[in-house]
C-alpha cells in the first residue's frame, strides 16, 4: 500500500482559501435565509418589533460579511489560477492563452470559442494578476481529455458571481441607509429583495460547488485519479442511485409536510422534549395514537 | 501488539458499543412492532420511546466511528467490503434513514393514520436494518469478500447460509438486549407489570436465541469451515464465557435482578464479537488479506490514533453523562400516576 501523507493532503494549497469560503458562504446563507422568512412577514403587514429584529439581526450579520466574502473570492480564484488553471479557463470560458484578457460575462463555449459573452477588456488579466496585461492561460494549454465541461462551470460560476454582486448590493444599501439615517429601509421593494436573497444566496452556494466539482472533472483526484476509473465495478450501482433519489424526495416531501404542520401548531413538542410535556397534553395525544 | 493491531481493536471497542447500544435501540423497534394494536400496545411503545429517545442518534454515531475508522486505517478491506457488500449496506442505510426520520416526525404528527404509518416504518425498520448488517458480518466471516473492488459476488456474498444465521442472530441479540433494558427501565419508573412482560420477553428471546445458536454451528460447519475451526478452537474459551454470562443473565432475569441481569446480557454479547474476531484473527478479509496488509501506512495510522485518543478525551465523558443521565428518573416529573395511565 502506498504510503500516504494525510498531513499534506489535508492542507494543500486550496484548504484555507477553500475553508473561509465555505464559512463564509455557510454564515450567508443562514442570516440572509432567516432574514427573508421575517421579510415575506412584513411584506404582509406584519410590522411590529419582533418582525424587524427578525429581520435586523440576520441581515446585520450576512450583509457585514458579504463585502468579506469578495476579497475571499479574489484570494480562491488566484488559488485556482496557480494550482488548477484548466478550472480557471472552464470559468472563465477562455480558450486562447492571452495577454490583457477580457473578462467575459455570460455566453456560450461551442467550437473553442466563447460566442455572445459580455466582455469587459483587460478584467480578467486585472482580476486574476492585479496587472491589466497579465497573460492567463487558456484551455489550448491543456490536452483536449483533460479539460473540465465548459459550459456548465462558466455559467455556475457567472450565477455564482452574478448572485454574489446582487446580494453585495443589497448589504450596501443595507448599510449604507443605516450609516446615514440610523435606520433600516423597509420600502416594498427593499423587503422584496431581502425576501428573495435567501434563495439567492442558496443557490450561489450551489453553484459554487458546481464550479469547484465539475470544474476538477474530468479528475476526481486532481492530476492523480480519473473519475472513470474511480467509480466502482459493481454491477446494478444505478438501481442504488435511484432508489436514493426516491427516498430523498420523499424525504422532503414530508419535511415540507411536518414543517407546515409545526408552523401551523408551533407548540407540538419536538423529539427531545417529549419528557417535558404538560401532562394534559400528553393525555390528549395518547387517545389518538 | 503492531500500530495497526492498536487501531483494528479500538475499531472493535466501537463496534462492540454499536452493538450493545445501538443494538438495544432496533430492539426497542423491534418490540414496538410487536407491542399490539394501537391502544393495547400504547404503554410499551410509551415506555420504549421514553427509553430511546434521548439516545437514538448518539447509538448510530457508533456505526459512523467504525466506518471512519476502516476506511481511514484499513482502506483496502474497506473498499472491498463496500464494494462487494453494498447491497446490503445500502439497505441497511436505506432502513437507519426511514427509521430515524419516521422516529422524528412521528412526534409532529398527530393523526391517528400518519403516527401509524410513520411507527410502522421506524418499527419495519428496526427489524430489517440489524438483519442488514449481520447478513455482512455473515459474509465477511464466511470469506466471501475477496480483496479487491468489488471483486466478490454482489449477491451470494450476502445471500448465503452463514449471512443468514448472522442476520437472524443479529435481530435476536437486538430484540434481547432491548428486553433486558426495558425491563430495568419499567422497574426504575414503577411499572413492575410492565417490566414482568419484557422479563418474559427477554426470557423467551434468550431461548430462541440459544437454539439458533446451536443450529448456527452446524451452519458454520458445513458452510464456513474456517470460521467454525476458529470459534471452536482458538476462540472455544471466549464462546464459552459468552454462554456461561448468557446462562448467568438469565438466572438473574428470573430472579427479577434486573441491573447484574444487563451487564450480563451485555457480556454474552460482547463475547461473541470478541470470538469472531479472535476466530479469524490474524485476517481481516479471510482467506487473503491479514490485518498487517490490510493497513494504510504508518503517517495515516498515527494521525488517526492521535485523533482517536484527543477525540475519546472529548467524546467519552459527554456520552457517560448522556446515558448516565436518563437512567435516571427525572426530578420535576414524577413518575406517571395510576390515573393518568388509566386513560392511557
């Protein structure tokens, strides 16, 4: 057996980039998740204190970090440039290894080409050199069987960014109003927004994890192990796949079921504290079961 | 003893706690399966829900701590037991899942035909998943998971004699172990008449279990060879002290001794683990792959012994504490009263 260096593997040179992203991201999508539940209450009317701390606290948190998580972005992309530059270009579509690249927004990657992508000249070089005429490789460096699926890690990765910017904004005007009139906004349209960055800042996690994953492929271990000859022999492992699918759906089918159920009744006792039950109760639910 | 050696017993400690704990916890589901209709079983699904529920997550934490410490010690068995057993583990996980969320949400439910159906799956569940997973420690012990990803047969190297004694005796031991602890958690709360009908229970499980027993040697004669020269071997003595603590526990029940009764009742089943693993020691993976080469190397081994023991520092003293404290009864609440059981 080989020998392994567990120590080197569990800190290579992405961990911490990785680490901080990730909890920052983790902290995000809580504050901004919790803050949007007391946002659709207000959207309703519902106005009084415990409504606006709901929404306050929450907010405070995720918007304070939102500004953070961009300089992390900046360090993990120059990470990615350095140690895997075929995620990079898949990013970042870029087939041609070029001097001042643009950075390209959006489009589509069909025959070595990037086609109807937004492009701001030199903002690659810029971003990933802090040098507007910095060369970045491209995927013309890397051999045609080793390059990651293009399409789906550009897009992932402009969703990622593109939500990422939305919900900057959204702390800026957070912050901003606070700074200035000591208050928070609560025009229809501000608690709109707060009332949708919840999924948002969930589905820019997701897509997060698209560019990190399929941005590695076809490696399941970078440079070491392909993912084809990772997967395991044993026959009948879709049915297994499958059946986890079904079971999974279910699953939230009747979490989404309990939740409302709780929502609507909030003072059903959870799991640990059925010993704490007022006995009245306990009396009245045992004739049902 | 080797590094290697260090780190495969700790795994065992765990895994002997798996099947203590987590053991007694399918039982528990095993027993409310067999509690009766709605109203008749409700006292003793009440008392096996007061029983496991402060637990029931911390059991299965076991089963995480054993798996960790396979792959990560010992990744070349590991590959080869979940490659060529993964049927079985994947019905296994399949049955924890169901079990754990139907044993949750059963709590936020309140009609009659939701809570039947979510009890019927946590108590399918907890008869099928130890079935499960005594069906792979069948096939590991009967030497049909060759080395290698899955290079064994994905079906016959869990559809055999020997996995289906190890099955069987697996939900045996389970429904037995939770018996003998409900009884001693009937008694402590004051419903002896509760505590005699799982006394009974235990009783009558222990006799099955002992016959199955019997007929599993000649199942382990005639189908794994080596396993049976083991047992009746180099590990005669160990399979003696788990009969003699079995023979003991049930003296004990019958005298209604029901705390000497439990650590007795555990002892026969820690001692049939311990005599499988001596029965097939120095191999992991019989007949090939011995536990020297089975092992990651020397970097990997140390880290997780290091982490093993800083973790058990943390971990060991919460869970005494845990289950130290629901055994015992709760201050501010007395124990139910005649008449609010009535109603029940």
């Amino acid at each position: 057996m080989v020998d392994a260096q567990p120590w080197a593997a569990m800190f290579g040179p992405s961990t911490w980039p990785q680490v901080v992203h990730m909890l920052l991201a983790a902290y995000m999508v809580t504050g901004f998740t919790i803050a949007s539940v007391y946002a659709v209450g207000m959207l309703r009317g519902r106005r009084e204190r415990r409504h606006r701390l709901g929404l306050l606290i929450p907010l405070a948190f995720a918007a304070a970090l939102t500004p953070v998580q961009v300089g992390v972005g900046d360090w993990i992309a120059n990470t990615v440039a350095d140690n895997q530059p075929a995620k990079l270009a898949a990013m970042e579509g870029e087939y041609e290894t070029t001097a001042g690249a643009p950075l390209s927004v959006g489009g589509l990657h069909y025959d070595d080409e990037l086609h109807y992508a937004l492009e701001i000249p030199n903002g690659l070089s810029l971003l990933i050199h802090h040098d507007p005429d910095g060369v970045v490789l491209g995927l013309e460096e890397i051999p045609v069987d080793e390059r990651p699926p293009v399409n789906v890690v550009h897009l992932a990765f402009d969703t990622m960014v593109g939500l990422g910017t939305a919900l900057l904004l959204l702390s800026l005007v957070f912050g901003w109003t606070w700074w200035r009139r000591r208050r928070m906004p609560e025009s229809r349209w501000f608690l709109r927004a707060v009332a949708v960055s919840g999924v948002a800042a969930v589905v820019a996690m997701e897509a997060g994890w698209i560019v990190t994953e399929v941005g590695r492929q076809p490696w399941v271990v970078y440079g070491i192990l392909r993912t084809e000859d990772a997967v395991s022999p044993a026959p009948g492992l879709y049915l297994g796949f499958y059946a986890v699918v079904v079971i999974y759906v279910l699953l939230t089918a009747l979490t989404v079921f309990v939740l409302r159920r709780l929502a609507r009744s909030p003072d059903t006792a959870a799991p640990q504290e059925v010993d704490a039950r007022p006995p009245e109760r306990d009396v009245g639910e045992a004739a049902v079961r | 003893m080797t590094l290697a050696e260090v780190v495969l017993s700790m795994m065992f400690v765990g895994l002997i706690a798996y099947g203590l704990f987590g053991g007694a916890d399918f039982g528990g589901g095993i027993w409310d399966l067999l509690a009766g209709g709605t109203r008749r079983g409700a006292r003793q699904r009440e008392l096996i829900e007061h029983s496991i529920a402060p637990v029931w997550e911390a059991n299965h934490v076991w089963l995480i701590f054993v798996l960790v410490v396979l792959w990560t010690a010992f990744p070349g068995a590991f590959a080869a037991v979940a490659s060529t057993l993964y049927i079985p583990l994947t019905l296994a996980a399949f049955g924890m899942i169901a079990r754990g969320s139907a044993f949750a949400f059963r709590k936020s439910v309140t009609t009659l035909g939701m809570r039947r159906f979510l009890g019927a799956s946590f108590a399918l569940s907890s008869l099928v998943t130890p079935f499960f997973l005594g069906a792979v420690v069948g096939g590991v012990a009967s030497g049909r998971v060759p080395a290698g990803i899955a290079a064994g047969n994905v079906v016959t190297s869990w559809i055999n004699p020997t996995s289906v004694l190890g099955g069987v005796l697996a939900v045996l031991a389970c429904a037995y172990l939770a018996a003998v602890f409900l009884c001693g958690d009937a008694h402590r709360d004051g419903a002896d008449d509760l505590a005699d009908q799982f006394r009974l229970r235990a009783l009558r499980t222990a006799g099955v279990t002992g016959l199955v027993g019997i007929v599993g040697l000649f199942v382990l004669r005639a189908d794994a060879p080596r396993l049976f020269a083991g047992l009746t071997g180099r590990a005669a003595p160990v399979v003696a002290l788990s009969v003699v603590a079995g023979v003991a526990a049930l003296v004990l029940l019958a005298g209604r001794r029901y705390v000497p009764a439990r650590a007795a009742s555990a002892l026969a089943v820690t001692a049939i683990l311990v005599g499988w693993a001596v029965g097939q020691y120095p191999y992991l993976l019989v007949p090939e792959l011995t536990i020297e080469e089975a092992a990651a190397g020397r970097a990997s081994l140390v880290a997780m012994l290091v982490a093993l023991v800083v973790g058990a520092v943390i971990l060991v003293p919460a869970l005494v504490y845990l289950y130290a404290l629901f055994q015992r009864p709760t201050a501010e609440q007395p124990a139910p009263t005649a008449a609010t059981r009535a109603v029940r």
